[in-house]
C-alpha cells in the first residue's frame, strides 16, 4: 500500500480532528469549532497521509514567535511504519526549505517519543522541547536522498 501525503482541505477535517481525539493529541480543543479555527490559522501548515482513502497520519508545522514547532500523529495502525525515507525529507524540505527554518522544535511527552526525536537528532532544550538543526548531519543525510522509493507519494 501507497501513503499519499496531501495538503489538508476542508473535506479532510472531521478525519483529522477523529484522529487527534483517537490518539489523545495534547492541546485538542473539545469542540470540533475550535479545533477547526486553530488549524485554519494562516500559520499552520498541515498535511496528512492517506492509505488508500483512510487518514493515517497528522503532520503539522506552526509558527509561534518566529519559531517553527512540528507534531505528528498517527493512527495505531501505521505508528511503527510512518518514519521511513520519504516522510523523513518531506518534513526536512518542509521546514527547512519551503519554510526556510534553520531549526524546528518539537514536544515529546513520553519517553518513548523522546527516544525517538533522540534516534533522529533533536538536541533536548529542557524537559518537553528538542530541536533539530538544518545543519545537522540527520538532515543532510536525508535531504540528499533521491526519490526513488516509490512507497509514498507527495502533494504540497
């Protein structure tokens, strides 16, 4: 099966706002209202991933105070599967050049997102906050990959 990353539309949000409440996603407004109205702000850029027609995957780049947070979300069903090449530069090439970031933050609350955000390169800020370079080698490492894996595809 193919992920298909896409642009979030209006169509897509009672999908995404399904998936954050299913996967308890920090800060999710109770109403769908308000959740709407805080990802249509004009400084978030969200994109979620599709097999076939089912939304799997939540990636979301906000800018808050000149700096750019990121968080992602996952169905239980595609957590252990989400961090392959072509996810990895697409959230690279995102923040770092289509939003033209030197660094992006993220907030990891357990320990096994720690490890994770640890395993690609974030440098811990205190005791939620890594960030991640653009200058660092993890990213060097995966912007120079070529698209040859053919196991997503991407529509910014």
């Amino acid at each position: 099966m193919k992920l298909s990353i896409k642009k979030v539309k209006q169509e897509h949000f009672n999908s995404v706002y399904e998936l954050l409440k299913q996967e308890d996603f920090p800060y999710l407004p109770v109403d769908k209202q308000t959740a709407f109205n805080e990802l249509n702000q004009s400084d978030n850029f969200i994109y979620a991933g599709f097999l076939e027609d089912n939304l799997v995957l939540f990636l979301c780049f906000s800018i808050r105070n000149h700096k750019l947070y990121f968080d992602i979300a996952c169905s239980k069903k595609y957590q252990r599967k989400w961090a392959n090449k072509k996810i990895l530069k697409f959230i690279f090439e995102t923040a770092f050049i289509d939003l033209n970031f030197q660094e992006f933050y993220v907030e990891s609350f357990t320990h096994k997102a720690r490890n994770v955000v640890e395993k690609f390169g974030f440098k811990k800020v205190d005791s939620c906050f890594y960030v991640l370079n653009k200058n660092s080698k993890v990213v060097n490492k995966y912007l120079q990959i070529e698209d040859k894996i053919n196991e997503t595809t991407i529509k910014k």
